[in-house]
C-alpha cells in the first residue's frame, strides 16, 4: 500500500494561503456564470445534468477529492479520494424568481455564493438555475480557490463541456476511492520532501549568481513598492461585511483588442480602463473625486507554463496598477494604463514567499492599504460551446470580495464577447450601480459596449436574437439599484 502513496498531493504554500484568507473572512471561491439557450423540456433537467457531469469526472479527478489533514508533524493537507462521493450533493437545481429577469438571476447567484463551500466535501458546487425568462436555463459553478485559480477552472470547466454538438455522453466508467495514507507514508514523504528541499538548496548554493539574480528581482519589486507608497484613502476600502450584489456589462472582443492596440495595449488595459471610469464614477457620486486622483488595483497574473494549463491548483501572483481615476478622458486614461502596465511587465508577479508572509497578509488584509480594488481578465474559448445539445451564450467570471477589498472585476472573453461582471459588498457599496454606469459609459466612449441582451427581461424572446447584439458608439446603460439594466 505504501507504494501508491509515494507521491502524495499536498497542498503548495499559495494553496494554503487561500484557507487561510477565507479563515479570516468570506467565501473564497472563484465562480463563473454560464447562460444556456432555451432547451426543450427534459434536454438538460438536473438529472440530465448530473448524467453529464458524473460521466465526465474521471477527466478531472480533483472534483472527487477532499482534503486530509495529517496529524500534526506530518506535513500540510493531502488531496485524498472522498470516500462517500455524491453527485448529488454537488450538482443541484434552484428555480430563479420571477419574473426570470437578470436582475432576479444575479440576486439569486449571489445568495448561493454567500457559505462557503463545505471542507468534509469536494469544494466545488453546480447550481441549475431554471425560470429564466425566454426559456432559458443558466449554471452557477462554485469552485473553491484551493482547488484552482481562474486559467485552471477553466480547463476543469472544459472538460465537462461538450467537446463537439451531438456528442454523446458516457455512463460514468467505475471508480473506486484510494484510502487516504497512513501515518507511514506521510511520514515517508514529509523526510523526501524535506530531502529533495535540502538538495535543492544546496544546488543552489553551489551557483550563487542565481541566487543574488533571484533577491535582484525581490529587491526591484521591493523597491517598486516602496515608490508607488500606500494606496489613497477612499471610501472603497472598508471591512468586507458579506452579503454581495453582482452586475453584468458586455463588450465586443474584437474592438477592444483593435481599440487596445491602438493604445499601445492589450485588452487587460481596456478592462482596467473600465475598472477606473466605474471607480471615477462612483468615487465622483460620493464627493471624493480629487484632481490627480490615482487609485492602485490588484491585477491578478498567471505564472502557469503554457503547457500546464489544465493543472490543478494555483500558478498566479499580482501586479499593483495605477488607475489614473481622475482622467475624463477615455482614450487617455488607457493610454496612462497600457504605459503603466508595459512597465510592470518588466519584473515577474508578485508572490508572498514563506509561511510568515502569508499569515500575515491574511491577517491585515481588512486594514490594508496596498490597493484599492481587485481585477481579474481571463482569456475564455474562443469558440461557441455546448452542454447536453444547448449552446452556451454567455460566460462571466464572478470574483470575490475580501478584507477591505469592497469592489472586484472579473473579466473573460467568450466566443467574441468580451463579459465584465462587478462583484461588490452590499452593505459597503449599496450605489454600486454607479460604478457599473462607469463602466458602461467608459466602455461606450471607445466604442466597445455591447449594449445588454433583452430577452432575459422579455419572456418569449428567441435565442437567435439574442445573438444579435451589436456593439454601438456611445449607448449609455442605467443600472438600477436591483442589477436590472433599464
């Protein structure tokens, strides 16, 4: 039995960090939302549903494991095969109050994201959200940060999609858990651990040159720090209380890249310029908009190798961007933006290093003052999907709140559509719909805004048609109190 344990799953020091931020305040999962056309009845029911995700587990073994923590000395936790495993307590349904429209979608998305995620279970939870109106059905997929960070959900997501129309879902082959090890075998592979450690220092004392390259660069991002100074104090940046509210906008993908490069950006510019006219809006309604105002956002970088996209677990770091808030200018502030962060790609994202570090990162994040507000921009498929025969229309990232963090954007592309979704703490920014106006207003000035799809507020209306926005000039979108566009 040992030998099937030689090479056991723990959980990396960045993992680790993540149970310990949500040890210290909200749910820390990362979430996406997905809108399914209209299906005829019994296409994809929630037993349907579970059919095709049970039988395609065996693509994503983590989505049947829990984690073990060993006794103490014996090392962090282990991913180990649950032992109890229930499709059903995973993939579950919850009808959408009427009258189905987007705002009573976002209420209830945001609702189910308010517990965390149950750690005696695998952390990761489907919602089939029915009563849209039109038809049409959506999915909630809550996955536990621990298990992946935004590039690794999604690879996990596309193994449970359809891979072409018609296709044909297998019976789930058999599966039977791995015992979790023993005290021997993790005793066994904390000392190779500890062993391979002890070898790769002493590699590494044996060529100094990198090692004094490696503290060059800490040094630098030390130093860039200590330049950019603390973050402003705005009214954004309040302890997180916990119940949030969520807002969509949509973009086109292919004017925003043409629009970027003619910046001198890319389309991670164009999300953080949209992030600073939502800000400068809100920040504006409250009285705080300051001449020079210069708010500091947290851009979440992947550090994945190109060929290790469908791992699981975390492979990211951060980037600290200036948004220049107090620019009217659209076009100007992405030009500052795409400056700015052609800058910041000089030096690698940042990574708290140790077990100190990161304890204490968890411990002041409500009383921070590094940065303002978190953005996430992740690059989706590119090609329209289909799950159990229904087309997917639209897919957006649902990001978190934390600490003193009150706002996060979440960005992904999809298919064309370039989807934006605002996460805020209801309490703390009960007016965020002024910062989704921002947006939208941003976003239309540079001729990108795709204005909102109707057919989830008209009942009746076509999935054909729902296609057929078109991105305009300068629309502006009002968004009510409730998430409903008007």
């Amino acid at each position: 039995m040992a030998g099937r344990h030689a090479r056991l799953d723990r959980l990396t020091p960045l993992d680790m960090s993540n149970l310990r931020v949500e040890e210290h305040g909200l749910p820390m999962d990362v979430a996406a939302l997905v809108v399914l056309e209209p299906a005829d009845p019994g296409q994809l029911d929630l037993n349907r549903l579970r059919g095709i995700v049970e039988g395609r587990l065996s693509r994503v073994p983590r989505l049947r494991q829990v984690l073990y923590r060993p006794p103490p000395g014996l090392g962090p936790p282990v991913w180990v095969d649950a032992r109890d495993f229930d499709i059903r307590q995973h993939v579950r349904a919850r009808p959408v109050p009427g009258p189905g429209d987007e705002a009573a979608l976002l209420r209830t998305c945001a609702d189910l994201g308010e517990m965390p995620l149950d750690r005696s279970r695998p952390l990761w939870q489907m919602w089939l959200l029915t009563g849209l109106a039109g038809g049409r059905r959506a999915l909630l997929i809550r996955l536990h940060h621990v298990v992946a960070d935004g590039i690794g959900a999604l690879a996990m997501l596309g193994n449970l999609i359809d891979p072409a129309p018609g296709t044909e879902v297998p019976d789930p082959p058999p599966w039977t858990p791995v015992p979790a090890p023993g005290v021997a075998a993790l005793a066994s592979d904390r000392l190779r651990r500890q062993a391979r450690l002890l070898r790769h220092l002493a590699v590494r004392l044996r060529h100094p040159g990198v090692v004094v390259a490696g503290l060059g660069v800490l040094a630098r991002q030390a130093r860039q720090v200590a330049r950019e100074g603390r973050a402003p104090r705005v009214s954004l940046n309040v302890p997180v209380t916990g119940p949030r509210r969520l807002l969509l906008i949509r973009a086109d993908l292919r004017r925003a890249k043409a629009v970027a490069h003619a910046h001198g950006g890319t389309v991670n510019d164009v999300v953080l310029a949209a992030a600073a006219g939502g800000a400068r809006s809100l920040l504006r309604s409250r009285g705080e908009l300051m001449p020079g105002l210069v708010l500091k956002v947290s851009v979440a970088a992947s550090v994945r190798d190109p060929a290790d996209r469908s791992a699981a677990g975390n492979r990211v770091g951060l980037l600290v961007v200036p948004l220049p808030v107090a620019e009217a200018d659209p076009e100007r502030c992405l030009a500052a933006i795409a400056a700015a962060t052609a800058g910041r790609k000089t030096l690698p994202p940042y990574q708290p290093a140790g077990r100190l570090a990161q304890r204490w990162m968890a411990s002041v994040m409500a009383r921070q003052r590094l940065v303002n507000l978190l953005v996430s921009n992740l690059p989706g498929p590119p090609c329209p999907l289909r799950l159990g025969g229904a087309r997917v229309l639209e897919i957006f990232q649902i990001g978190v709140v934390q600490g003193n963090l009150t706002v996060s954007v979440g960005a992904i592309s999809y298919a064309g559509q370039l989807n934006l979704g605002v996460v805020a703490d209801r309490a703390a920014v009960p007016d965020a719909g002024a910062f989704a106006d921002g947006m939208s207003d941003t976003l239309g000035r540079l001729g990108i805004l795709v204005t909102a799809d109707p057919s989830l507020q008209e009942a009746g209306a076509s999935a054909d048609r729902a296609r057929s926005s078109r991105a305009v000039r300068t629309p502006r979108v009002n968004i009510s109190r409730s998430g409903q566009r008007s």
